[in-house]
C-alpha cells in the first residue's frame, strides 16, 4: 500500500466530493508548506481569492498573516498553513458542522503527518473544530497541551483586517508564537532586521 503523504492528502482533496461544498467551488485549497513544518496554521475556510488561487491564506487576511509571520522572523514557505474546510463556503459563511465533519478526517490526517511543534488556531470556527470547547478570547495567547499536542490560540487575521485596533495585538501573538518555537533564531533575526532596518 502507498505511504500517506501530504502531497496523496492534497490529491485526494482536489477533487473530493463528501460535501455540498464542492459543488460552488472553483478549486479546493487543501492548505501548503514543507512536511518538517514546526509550527502549523489552520484558519476557518478558503475566502474568495483562496477559491480562484488553490492556496490559503492569499486575500487580504492572507496578507495580514503574511505581514506577522515576516515580522516575528518567520518566512511563510517554513511554515504550514491550512483551514478546517478546504472549499469555500458560498458568500464566505460559516461552514456547517456536517461540512467540518466531512472535512476532518483531512485536517487529522494532515495534523498526523506533520506532527507540528504548535498547530495555531486562528480564530473561533479553528478553535471549535479543533479543541471542541474553548473560545479565543478565554484562549487567545496561551500554549495549551491536549492528547500529546501543542496548540496556541490567536485572532482570526480577518478580525485585525476588519478591527485596526486588533493588529497589534495579533501581530504580538505571532511574534509571541515565534519567538517560543523558533527560540533563539527568530529573536536574533528580528534583532539584525531591527539595527539595518
Ligand atoms: N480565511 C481563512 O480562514 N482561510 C483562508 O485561507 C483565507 C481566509
């Protein structure tokens, strides 16, 4: 039998069919980074330029994400970046709770086969899906262990984009994130970003 790889993962999503999703999608976004990734994102679901590109993260709150990550010295292509539903819900809603069950058994497996550091839960709908209880304000900021892994809990970026005041604080968790699973390294880089600006 074939070894289970994050690029069989990918093949299978592209053209899965276990939910209504895939019906109103233009690609499905099964989510990209390096198999040693230490540090694992996953958000809510693909937006609409996410649909058009078959990558995550790639709108504006992509960019906002992007924005921290560069910030706190981490390079996106080091890290893995994913959603809890990999199509786009119509009109960028909710997905449902039958479309985040159809779509688990990919983001366990994904999680299985990384093995990540910290898997980053980016906002409320990760956070449900995930964890099953929780809310990111009584989360937002704080390494939690649950069955062996680690996880961390910020801001959806979406929430920073369409709240300023939010920014800061969600590039301060990234940074925070950075600093403890990259240690040294992401402290020193920011430090030469900072003296040649
Ligand atoms: N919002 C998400 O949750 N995921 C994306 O990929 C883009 C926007």
């Amino acid at each position: 039998m074939q070894e289970d790889s994050l690029a069989k993962l990918a093949a299978e999503v592209l053209v899965c069919t276990k939910c209504p999703l895939h019906r109103s999608r233009s690609r499905a976004v099964p989510g990209e980074g390096p198999e040693g990734a230490r540090i694992m994102f996953i958000g809510e679901a693909p937006g609409r330029e996410e649909d058009q590109q078959g990558r995550p993260f790639v709108g504006r709150a992509g960019q906002l994400l992007t924005e921290a990550l560069e910030e706190a010295g981490l390079g996106r292509s080091e890290v893995f970046i994913t959603n809890v539903v990999k199509c786009r819900p119509p009109g960028n809603r909710e997905p449902t709770e039958e479309e985040i069950a159809a779509c688990r058994p990919y983001l366990r497996r994904q999680m299985a086969l990384l093995k990540p550091q910290v898997i980053c839960l980016l906002g409320s709908v990760a956070v449900r899906a995930v964890l099953g209880e929780g809310s990111v304000s009584g989360l937002r900021g704080r390494f939690l262990e649950r069955a062996g892994q680690r996880y961390y809990v910020t801001l959806h970026p979406a929430a920073a984009i369409y709240n300023p005041n939010l920014r800061a604080p969600f590039k301060g968790d990234i940074r925070r994130l950075a600093d403890e699973v990259m240690g040294r390294r992401a402290r020193a880089a920011s430090r030469l970003e900072e003296f040649f600006g």
